[in-house]
C-alpha cells in the first residue's frame, strides 16, 4: 500500500516472513518499509518518522549520483546474457584455479539490486550487468562471492581471501558502491 509522510511517499508492506521492521531506500527513489505481521501500522510509521532524517539524506545523496545499476530491458538482458556467461565463466575458471575452491552451478540473472550472491549450497549468481562494469571491478565481484564458498560471511578472514587476488577491493567495494563503476 502507497502511503505518505511528510511529503514522502514510500509503500508498507506487510511479511509473514519478516522478524522485524525493514526500511530500504532505493536509488530511483522507492522508499519500502516492510513490517512483520504481528506489528501494528502504526509502530511502523513511528519507526518511518524517526528514521526520516536518514531516509531524505539518502534520497539527497542517491538524487547526485548516477543509478548503481541502470533499469533494462528484458530484451537488453536477453541479448547481453550470453556474453557476460562467457566473460564470467572465463575469470571464475581462472580464480577458482587460484582459490581451489569448487561451486555447483553458475547463474546469469537480471538481479535489480545485487552484483552477485552465493547460496549456502555452493551456487554462484551474477548479474548480466557486470558485462558493463570494468574488468578489475567484475573481478572483484567474481572473487568476492567465490569467497564466499569458504567462508560464507564478511569477516576478516573473508575479507584476507578477497586480498590475495584482488589487493584494492576496497577502493573497488566503495567506487561501487557509491555508483562510480
């Protein structure tokens, strides 16, 4: 449901799922709160005004810079797909040589908000939109989430896997995050 506050119009949801309050601030300038069901609407929209100051920063700082990942098409999916598997294949070979580390099944998927992700049972998922970014960021991300086959966390032993192959990702983990890839 679309409400609005202060001016702000942002869409509650409401998730069997969720254990607690969730508010995202997307860079097209969606703003989602989701509640879980046993909530009421009215703590959720107190949760919003307290956390209004934070929301309008991040709409301001997202209105300066260029969109993280840019909105397509399914036919610009469609046709980039194949190209980044090839490209992606190719440098995931290469580093697990590196690592050692085995994965089971590679996707290419049209994912909106991530780069890529790794599912506990050792599936690997990337975002055709890789195909766009820079060769040193795309391997950033393909080693980032390989690491993740030996340690499924970001701690500081994670983050000492990601340095033997990538020694700059972070510099590489900020310009991408900020939207500058």
């Amino acid at each position: 449901m679309i409400k609005s506050e202060n001016n702000l119009q942002y869409i509650m949801r409401v998730s069997r799922q969720a254990r607690r309050l969730r508010l995202s601030v997307r860079q097209d300038g969606r703003v989602t709160l989701t509640r879980p069901l046993f909530m009421s609407q009215a703590s959720a929209e107190g949760f919003l005004r307290a956390k209004m100051p934070w929301v309008l920063n991040q709409l301001e700082r997202f209105k300066n810079q260029p969109l993280l990942i840019k909105p397509a098409t399914r036919r610009d999916y469609l046709k980039k797909r194949e190209a980044a598997r090839a490209i992606i294949a190719e440098r995931l070979e290469y580093f697990r040589q590196l690592y050692g580390f085995k994965y089971r099944r590679v996707a290419i998927r049209d994912q909106k908000t991530r780069w890529g992700s790794c599912s506990k049972e050792g599936n690997l998922n990337f975002s055709y939109r890789l195909l766009d970014l820079e060769p040193g960021d795309r391997d950033y991300i393909i080693v980032h989430e390989l690491c993740h086959l030996k340690e499924f966390n970001h701690s500081p032993r994670f983050w000492r896997l990601v340095a033997q192959a990538v020694p700059d990702y972070l510099e590489r983990r900020k310009r991408l995050r900020r939207g500058l890839a």
